[in-house]
C-alpha cells in the first residue's frame, strides 16, 4: 500500500529531473559535447546520472526490497561514459536519463512504509549523516536531493564555463546540498 512518504519522494524524483532538463532545455550538441579542462561535459554528467551503462541505478532500488540488507560498491565520480553512449546524442542520453529516473519514481511510488525502511549497506555513507545503513527511503532522498540537486548546479556551473547563460534557470543554492552530499557521488 502507497504511504504519503513514498509519494513524497516519488514526486521529490519527478521535481528533480524536470529541473535538470529544463537546465538542459535547447542545448545544443556542439555544447554537450565540450568539456571545460579538466571538467566533464554535459553528455559526461548525463551518462554519470544514467549509471552504469545496461544496468542504471534501478537495482539498487529493488535490492532493498529484494534482498536482506545488500551491500552497494557505489563508484563515485565515475561517468560511465562508455563508446556507446559518447555515439549518443544528447537528446538520446537526456531520454534514457528521463526512463531511469522514471522508473525509479514509480518504484518507489508503490513502496509501504515496511519496504522504506529496509536497509542496505553502503560505505560510501559512512561518514554523511545517512550513514552506512541508509534506509531504502533515506536512499531516494540521497539520490533524488542531494546527487541529483548537485549535479544539476553541476551542470549550471559547467554550462556557464562554456559560455552558455541565457536559458539557464537559476535557484538558490542551499548550503545543504553541498555539505550533506556524500563527496562525489
């Protein structure tokens, strides 16, 4: 049975990549592909937000539930930016970044309170105030605010390093979602 909480966070999920792809809205692909030095290109942060390329982020989703707290090795700072999707469009790799997240929205939608709060373990917590044990609920808020909310000034600050500023919505950056933030992930 759907609980208030599940549907707070499915439509936190929605929020965020609505956001993210009105940060992206009439990019062009010359610009998705330019990277400032050192930085990753927005194609880069789009591939990194869609997870490991065939697998997404969904599996840790449904362990959760699945199985009896699961252990996740999450790679942080890598792009996933695989030859496949550097061939992609940035209109193809924003849609499969859309379903990803589109899933994971409607998955946690149906989820009871039961299922919320089971835990997985992932050291990449450890030392953030969700810490090692993060439950499943406590999980969507680290993904949909926290990563998701930073990879979307992410891409502000990357765009505005290209030279691209008109069209970029702005909002106030709260201090929160950079220090409760698991570094890199």
């Amino acid at each position: 049975m759907q609980t208030p909480e599940a549907a707070k966070l499915s439509e936190l999920i929605h929020q965020k990549v609505a956001e993210f792809k009105e940060v992206c809205e009439d990019l062009d692909e010359e610009t998705a592909s330019r990277a400032p030095s050192g930085r990753w290109s927005p194609k880069e942060i789009v591939s990194h937000l869609c997870g490991p390329e065939g697998v997404g982020l969904m599996p840790t989703f449904s362990e959760f539930v699945e199985k009896d707290i699961p252990r996740f090795d999450i790679e942080a700072e890598n792009p996933f930016f695989s030859e496949n999707r550097a061939r992609m469009t940035f209109a193809e790799l924003l849609e499969e970044f859309e379903r990803e997240y589109g899933h994971i929205a409607e998955f946690v939608e149906g989820l009871s309170e039961e299922q919320l709060n089971r835990k997985a373990n992932i050291p990449l917590l450890k030392e953030t105030p969700f810490g090692e044990y993060p439950t499943l609920g406590a999980w969507t808020q680290v993904i949909g605010e926290h990563h998701l909310g930073s990879h979307i000034d992410h891409m502000r600050e990357i765009l505005e390093s290209l030279g691209v500023t008109s069209g970029i919505p702005r909002r106030p950056v709260s201090q929160e979602s950079h220090t409760i933030s698991p570094s890199g992930l």
